[in-house]
C-alpha cells in the first residue's frame, strides 16, 4: 500500500506485482479500479465512469476514451517521457507509469523517474544492481 498526500486531498494505492490495481481516496471513500490484460492497462472504472486505455509498445498511455468512444486524454512523449501535447488527464502515462500531477515525477515500484533530467532520482533499492 502506497499513500499520497496532496494539499488536503489523500489516496491510497494498491498493487499486485508493479501493477497498481486501486487507489481510495481517503477523504471520500470513492475507489478506482485499473485492469490488466498481458501487463498492459486497458481499463479503468471510477465511481460510474469507465475508461479505455491505447498504449504504445513500451506501456506509455497515448489515448483515453470513454465508454462511448470519446476521446477524454491523449498525449505524446519524447524519448525519454517528457510529455508534450497533452490534453485531459489520467493519472498513467509514459511506460505506462502512475504520474504525480505536483512533482511530474513517474512511479516505477520502487523508486521514482524524473523525465526533464533523463533520470531516476535514487539509486536502485537493490543491492548489486546497475
């Protein structure tokens, strides 16, 4: 279980694997629910509103729509996930990531990706690995 505090907002996140599979805001008690199919997330249900996911080969979400095919989120991303032309939100984005919408960082299980410096922002947790 993972939490984030975000001025008077709080969630909660669970994972199976690196794959978050809910999130519970705290204050509100509503949930969101995120489905996996090969790895890849495909769907997402929050409260009543359900959403599509399209991702390119490395996981990186480049489309959302909605349950009647509208078009909610797009964006693209350099090479290494600095995203550009963005619009809407969805909380997933480059390799497939949660991101923070405060700090920009991506959420790789263990540590966090920062795309302007190329960069994760801490050494591996794993001791021996490079």
């Amino acid at each position: 279980m993972v939490r984030s505090v975000e001025r008077s907002a709080q969630q909660a996140f669970g994972y199976q694997g690196t794959n978050r599979i809910f999130a519970i805001n705290v204050n509100s008690s509503t949930t969101a629910d995120y489905f996996y199919a090969n790895g890849l997330l495909v769907a997402s249900r929050n409260a009543s509103v359900i959403s599509y996911y399209q991702e390119d080969a490395i996981g990186s979400v480049r489309l959302a729509t909605n349950i009647g095919g509208s078009q909610t989120y797009s964006s693209d991303y350099r090479p290494f996930g600095t995203s550009y032309g963005t619009t809407g939100a969805s909380g997933v984005g480059y390799a497939g990531k949660p991101s923070d919408s405060v700090t920009g960082l991506y959420y790789f299980g263990a540590r966090f990706y920062d795309p302007t410096v190329e960069r994760f922002i801490t050494e591996d947790s794993v001791s021996g690995a490079r």
